[in-house]
C-alpha cells in the first residue's frame, strides 16, 4: 500500500523545476523593474543637471552681457559728455551731433544685448526641454519592455505577483499575532 501512495505522487523533479524557472521569472522581472527605475531616476537627473547648467550658463552670460552692456554705456555717455563739453566750446551744432551719437551707440548696445540674451534664453530652453524629452521617451521604453514583459509571459508574472502577496501577507500577519509554537502549546 505504501507503494501505491509514493507511485502517484507527482515526481519532485517538475516541482523544483517549475519553483526554479518562478524564481528566475520573478528574478528576471524585479531586475528588469530595478533597471526601469534606475535608468528612469539617471535620466531625470541627467536632465536636471543639464537644464540647471543651462539655466546657469545662460545667466552668466546674460549678467555679463549686462556688465558689458553696462560699461560700453558708461564709456559712450562719458565719451558723449567729453564730446558734448568740446562740442559746446565748438558751438551747438557739433554737441547735437555728439549726443545723438552717443544716444544712438547706447541703443545699439543696448540692443545687441538684448538680442544676445533673448538668444541665449531660447538656446537654453530648447535644450532643456530637449533632454525633457529625452528621458521621458527613456522612460516610456523601460515601461513599454516591462509590459511587454509581463504580456509575454503572464503566468511567471501573475504567480510572482500571487507568491509576493502572499509572502507579504504571511509577514504582516505574523509581526501582528503571536501564535504559540506546538511545544508552547503541548508544555507539560
């Protein structure tokens, strides 16, 4: 009789085969989730950094451009108040001229700078939205594989999630409730 019993039994083989390819399947999955995460967290702040460089980049740019700006409008409303003093001395018509040049080189300056930043401005925004992009798509593609992934193979990934929530369970419910062990019970 005895016999009979461990003859129908399913062998033990298929059962560890079966627990091995789960545990590869289930490895497999957390790996490929581990490496979505990690790229996804490196192409977010890859593009972090290169925006807050570029934001930087641009204000320094724009702060010197200022200070250029700054003292080439100095110099020219000194180089009008020289030519302004001559002129006056040389008579109404030429310090009118001089004003107007120093008053139009100002402008020009001013100009310039404003355009340098504007461009500088737009430079830096297009790049950063650039590398937004960039690691959204990178995102998306560690998403799409980890769907496809599971679409491929549901069973591995159903039995993972099962096995997983009934590990978690069996945890949760052990560090709540105390259950004596069969000596406590049977101690004599």
């Amino acid at each position: 009789m005895h016999d009979l019993c461990t003859n129908n039994r399913p062998p033990l083989m298929n059962t560890d085969t079966s627990t091995l390819a789960y545990d590869k399947h289930s490895q497999a999955a957390k790996d490929l989730a581990q490496e979505a995460a990690a790229n996804a967290r490196d192409a977010a702040q890859q593009a972090g950094y290169a925006a807050k460089d570029l934001a930087q980049h641009a204000a320094n740019t724009v702060k010197e451009t200022a200070q250029n700006g700054y003292s080439a409008a100095k110099e020219a409303a000194q180089n009008g108040y020289t030519a302004a003093k001559d002129a006056t001395q040389n008579g109404y018509s030429a310090a009118k001229d001089a004003v107007q040049n120093a008053g139009q080189a100002a402008r020009d300056l001013y100009q310039s700078a404003a355009h340098r930043a504007e461009d500088l401005y737009h430079s830096a925004a297009h790049r950063a939205e650039d590398l937004y992009h960039t690691a959204a798509a990178r995102a998306e593609q560690t998403l799409d594989q980890s769907k496809k992934y599971v679409r491929e193979n549901p069973v591995p990934s159903v039995l993972g999630a099962f096995a997983l929530g009934l590990t978690l369970g069996a945890l949760l419910g052990l560090s709540h409730h105390h259950q004596p062990t069969l000596r406590e019970r049977f101690r004599w």
